[in-house]
C-alpha cells in the first residue's frame, strides 16, 4: 500500500499542471546503500521453531539457513525492508543495525551445559557451503566491506554468543568473506608481546580501531573483558575467557595494521 501511495503521489506531482512539477533531471551522487552490515546468528533451536520463530514471533532475518541434507535456504524478509534481527548493537560506531544490515540466521542449536563443562555444536558442511554461496551474492550485490561481515556476539558482545567458536570464520575469510589475521605476522608480534604485553588502554583503543565497541577506561573491568572475549572467541577460539595475552595482542594488531 505504501508503494502504491508513493506511485500516486509521483504521478500527481509530475502530471499535475496546476500542482508542483516534479523534476528528475538532477540526481545527485551524494549517497551509499542502506545494507552495510552482514549479520551472523544461529537459532539455538530446530528448523520447524526457527521457522516459527523467525515468522511468527517478535524476532526475524532476511534469510534462514536450514539443517536439512542441502542446507535449504529460506528467504524470510526482503532485503530492502529491516528485519529484527541485531537488537542493541554496535559496530564502527554505528548502533541498532538492524537499520544498516541484513541478517542471516542458522539453524544450529548452539550449545548444552554438562557437568565437564559447555558442548558446541558444529555447522555442517552443507550449511557452510550455503552460506557462502549466500554471502557472495549479497556482498557482490551490495558492495559489503569484508570487515562488516560480522557476528551478533561481535555487536553485542556479552549479550549474545551467536554464531559460536565452532563458526567457520577463516573459512569464509578464505573466500574473501571477512577478516582473518595471517598466522606468520602474529607469531613474531606474540613473541615479542610475550616479553612487553601492552596496556589495557592499548587493549581497549585496539578492540575499538577494530570495531567493537569497548570502554576507553584503561581498567580491565567487566565490560572490556567481555569484548575481549568476543573478540577471543572469534579470532582465537581456543580460548576465550577475556584475560590480555601476547597472542590476542599479536591479532589485534595484525588485524589492525594489514
């Protein structure tokens, strides 16, 4: 209805004689897209709730990634339209993205406490392959920066885990889908890190420069520790428990200064 309102207006503005004439005649280049962003999730439940959830429910994506044997691919929301998706967030200063990205939500169910501690669950291959194939259209479409394919625990780190540790993040970096630290550079920086770890403040400055949004405390307080942690989580899956280290410092810095 809101389309067909606007086609009206447009015809009443251009054929109208005794109204204001519409011209067309000088489009200015002063503008970018809309989509900035790519949003990771997994659904932490099953194809059938995913689906009710994502349609039916307060949340929704652009697109659903199935667990079926050929990772069905669900189109849920127009890519002009805003999905709700990313909640409260932040990245490059930009907040509330769900007004600047398109998300993408996997059925996965995420993860089981034990008593030996938290179990991930993996993605399979056919999810993997179909989403890149997906992030490959939306990014040539789009013209997505490699840097702004981000997951939800990047822009809410803290609130939201999602996509995990188990998420393919070097893999998809491979395809020229995001950001990945190369491995010689961040063996000599951890080395010589291991001798002189930086401050927290540099910690923090870095996190930000990066795009997560990070207290400028020079305090290793809870907050930064939780960001570090995400940021862990992505970049260095084997651990994540937020505490400064050499070789988190050595990525940070990779990352940084490619």
């Amino acid at each position: 209805m809101k389309f067909l309102v606007a086609a009206l207006l447009f015809l009443t503005l251009a054929g109208c004689a005794s109204g204001p004439r519409l011209d067309t005649s000088h489009p200015s280049v002063n503008f970018d897209n809309r989509i900035q962003f790519v949003v990771l999730h997994y659904t932490a439940t099953s194809l059938q709730g995913s689906l009710a959830l994502l349609t039916k429910g307060q949340v929704s994506s652009h697109y659903l990634i199935g667990d079926d044997a050929r990772a069905t691919i669900y189109k849920l929301v127009d890519e002009e339209k805003r999905s709700w998706h990313a909640g409260e967030s932040e990245w490059m200063g930009r907040t509330w993205l769900n007004s600047s990205s398109i998300g993408i939500e996997i059925v996965n169910p995420g993860y089981r406490d034990t008593p030996t501690g938290r179990v991930w669950y993996p993605y399979s291959e056919a999810q993997v392959q179909s989403l890149v194939t997906l992030l490959k259209d939306i990014s040539q479409r789009n013209r997505i920066n490699p840097k702004f394919i981000i997951g939800h625990s990047d822009i809410a780190p803290g609130r939201k885990l999602d996509p995990g540790p188990l998420f393919p993040w070097k893999r998809l970096a491979d395809e020229g889908l995001g950001i990945w630290p190369e491995a010689q550079a961040v063996a000599r920086y951890q080395v010589e890190y291991a001798r002189q770890l930086p401050s927290i403040t540099w910690f923090q400055e870095e996190l930000a420069r990066l795009g997560y949004s990070t207290p400028q405390t020079g305090e290793l307080d809870v907050v930064t520790r939780r960001v570090l942690a995400a940021f862990q989580m992505r970049f260095r899956p084997a651990l994540y428990d937020g505490t400064p280290d050499a070789q988190s410092a050595a990525i940070l810095r990779v990352l940084n200064h490619r």
